[in-house]
C-alpha cells in the first residue's frame, strides 16, 4: 500500500506535482488490473502482459513491483527500451512520477551513457 505521507525512496515529503501526477496514472489501464497483474507475478516467474499503447506498461508497471516489495535486499526492477532516447526518456519520467532524483532511485545504462541508480533498499 502507498503510504501518501512520506515518500519511502526519498524519506521525504511529496511534492504536489507527484500528486497532480499520480491522479493522472491511476486513470490509466493497468491501475484497474494492478492486484490482479501482482497477484499473477507472485505466483509465476515468467509473465507476458499485453496492453494498448500507453495503457501504462512501461511507466507504472515498475511501480507496481516496486511497491510490491520486488526492489528490496540488492535487487531492482529493470526496463528494457529499444532505443537509448527511450531509455532516457523512460528513466527520467518514471523518476519524475516517483518524486525522486535521477541518479539516486531511478537510473538508465546504454551502451555509451550510464546513470546507474545510487541507493538500492
Ligand atoms: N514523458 C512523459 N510525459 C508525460 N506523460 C507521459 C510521459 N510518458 C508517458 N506519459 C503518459 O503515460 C501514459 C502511459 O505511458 P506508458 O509509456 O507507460 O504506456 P505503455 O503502455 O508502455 O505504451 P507503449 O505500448 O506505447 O510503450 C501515456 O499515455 C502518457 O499519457
């Protein structure tokens, strides 16, 4: 569960734009199925979702499983993008929906350009 007072990455409080954001996300497909979808990752090690363009895959599914407790004990949730721009640009919207600096808590490595994330939990 989301605890909406301190943000558990940064030990911080929220800004209001993370709000402004999250409102938005949870309009998206995937937070409708999120149990479900965690519930199917628990159960299983391999998991294939499909979904429609911009349903929210890319963005709030490794959210999800870090929330879940997936990024815990040196472990970390990975995005693969086929493009380093996406990459990039991947990283640097999911940090921005965390409220969390790019570097710390949210990174992305290319062949040529490395920002590794910092902290791990
Ligand atoms: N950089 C961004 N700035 C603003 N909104 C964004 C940004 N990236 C994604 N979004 C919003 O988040 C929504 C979900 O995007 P996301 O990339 O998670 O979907 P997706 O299911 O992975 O799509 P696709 O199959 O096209 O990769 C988009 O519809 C878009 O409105």
């Amino acid at each position: 569960m989301l605890n909406l007072t301190i943000n558990r990455y940064t030990n911080g409080p929220y800004s209001n734009r993370f709000f402004e954001i999250l409102e938005k996300g949870k309009t998206l497909p995937v937070w409708q199925r999120k149990q479900e979808f965690l519930d199917i990752l628990e159960r299983n090690q391999i998991m294939i979702l499909v979904g429609d363009m911009g349903s929210g895959k890319t963005t709030q599914i490794p959210q999800f499983e870090l929330e879940a407790g997936y990024g815990v004990y040196r472990k970390q949730v990975a995005c693969t993008q086929p493009r380093r721009v996406a990459a990039m640009s991947v990283s640097k919207r999911v940090a921005e929906e965390m409220d969390v600096t790019i570097g710390e808590e949210v990174g992305s490595a290319s062949d040529s350009r490395i920002v590794l994330a910092r902290r791990q939990y």
